[in-house]
C-alpha cells in the first residue's frame, strides 16, 4: 500500500488585525487549508475566512506563557504536512519580523516538507498607516528601526543610534517593560524629550493613540492603562499633526505633565 503523499506547509501573515488587510493570496491560502495553526492574536474576523471543514490548532503564545514551545509548534507543523494535510501557519503581521517564521521553515526543510511564505502587512506598517503616522518622512526621518522591547540581556545590549534625529524606532512588545525601555534609550543617548507615541489595538475595534515624551513613557502606559497588542513608535514623526478629525483613532496627549512636544 502506496504511502501518504507529503502535504505543504503555508506561513500566512494575518497582518495587523483587519481581515480585509489580508492579501489576495493569504485568503487564497486560507481556503485551500485542512489545518490552520494560528496565534492567539489573530481575530476572528480572519480565522472566519478558514473553510468550515479545516481543522484549527491554537498555539497561543503570552508573556511567560507558552501553549506550544517553538520546537513543538515546528514539530506539529511537519507533523501535520507528513499526515498529507495542507497546513496553514497563521501569524500576526509578517511571518519574518519578529514572528519566529525563519524557524519554522528551517524545521519543514529539515524534515523535506514542502514551505512558501506569504508575507503580511506587518503591525508598524498597519498601525502607522491607520493614525496617517509616517514611518518615514522627508523633512523628519529616512532610517526605520524594528526593535523587540520583550528580549533577554536587555540591559546590555547597545541601542545608540536606533532613535535620534532623522530616525524612527518601532518596539515591539514592549509594553510591559516600557519604563526600563525609556530608561534603556535614554541611558544609550537618546534625549528625554523625545516625541513618542504608543498605539494599542491597531487597525481594530478600539484602537487608540496616546502620545508624549520619552521621559513620561512608563508613566503613559500606566495612567492610560495600555495593555497588549500595541507598539510604541520613538522619533520626531509622532509628533506631526497626522490624525484627522475623522479619524476613529482617539488621539489624545498622554501626559499633563509633559508638554506636546513639537517637531525639532
């Protein structure tokens, strides 16, 4: 009796949040899906899109709180696409900024598993774009830096020259530690008067935007009660007069304290 044939494996970026931030060829990969293997941060506006008869797998990830390590999730993944099915790795934003997605082709090539990348609008890009925040602008900034606020060793590792003048540093998951991260940038150089800007819930229901200083970036996060998803934009750009009133982003200065702080 003939074997199984081999299935493939498909890493989808989910993009932001909105389901209709989804390229053509991620709906397209979702119908065709028997297995979808997806993150906890992926809405149900986007698993709606999966056929009715796919089979869906959660590997959820929380701060210090794991469904799957990373090892078992690339385990499961070959493991499915061995059993013939055509499996659908589904993640938030792209797959290759900071969605461990290297490591899962790694483990699908290791096993002979057949793997394509559809990539995603990625959260910086989907959050920057829903507030009229450009990443890059002439006048203000032609570097972008992707940084992750959540990693080991923090303390020693060199941030100078990720935020300044003619820059933008976007940190991902970085609200829990947005106080040491303040105290991180300013320690490596960056002035305390820098303009920031956190966004939460970014191109969904209840998305907001709250600005102020890098001094004040603990104390924001903490009187506004921000709590993941958001990212938190450094750099002259935030403090452009980018949101219209027509906006359903609700805007406000974060701090009364510490004055808007005007582009230099």
């Amino acid at each position: 009796m003939d074997a199984t044939p081999p299935g493939r494996v498909v890493l989808v970026g989910a993009g932001p949040g909105a389901a209709d931030l989804l390229t053509v060829r991620a709906v397209r990969a979702l119908a065709a899906a028997d297995v979808v293997v997806h993150d906890g941060l992926v809405g149900p506006d986007v698993m709606a899109l999966a056929p009715s008869s796919a089979r869906l797998v959660s590997v959820a990830k929380r701060r210090d709180r794991h469904t799957l390590q990373q090892h078992e999730i690339g385990a499961l993944l070959v493991a499915e696409a061995l059993a013939g099915h055509n499996v659908v790795r589904l993640k938030g934003g792209d797959p290759f900024i900071f969605g461990r997605g290297g490591e899962e082709v790694d483990a699908c090539h290791a096993a002979g598993i057949e793997v394509d990348v559809i990539p995603g609008i990625s959260a910086a890009q989907g959050a920057a774009a829903a507030n009229l925040l450009p990443l890059t602008h002439r006048d203000h900034a032609s570097i972008v830096s992707f940084v992750a606020g959540e990693c080991r060793g923090l303390a020693d590792q060199d941030w100078a020259g990720l935020a300044g003048k003619g820059r933008t540093l976007v940190i991902y998951m970085g609200i829990a530690g947005a106080e040491r991260i303040a105290d991180k940038l300013m320690a490596d150089g960056l002035a305390p008067d820098t303009p920031i800007a956190v966004i939460e819930r970014a191109t969904l229901p209840g998305m907001r935007i709250v600005r102020s200083l890098l001094a004040d970036l603990g104390g924001l996060v903490a009187r506004e009660g921000i709590i993941s998803p958001a990212l938190i934009v450094v750099g002259d750009v935030t403090a452009l007069p980018f949101l219209p009133t027509s906006s359903p982003a609700a805007t406000r200065e974060g701090s009364q304290k510490v004055p808007a702080c005007p582009v230099r």
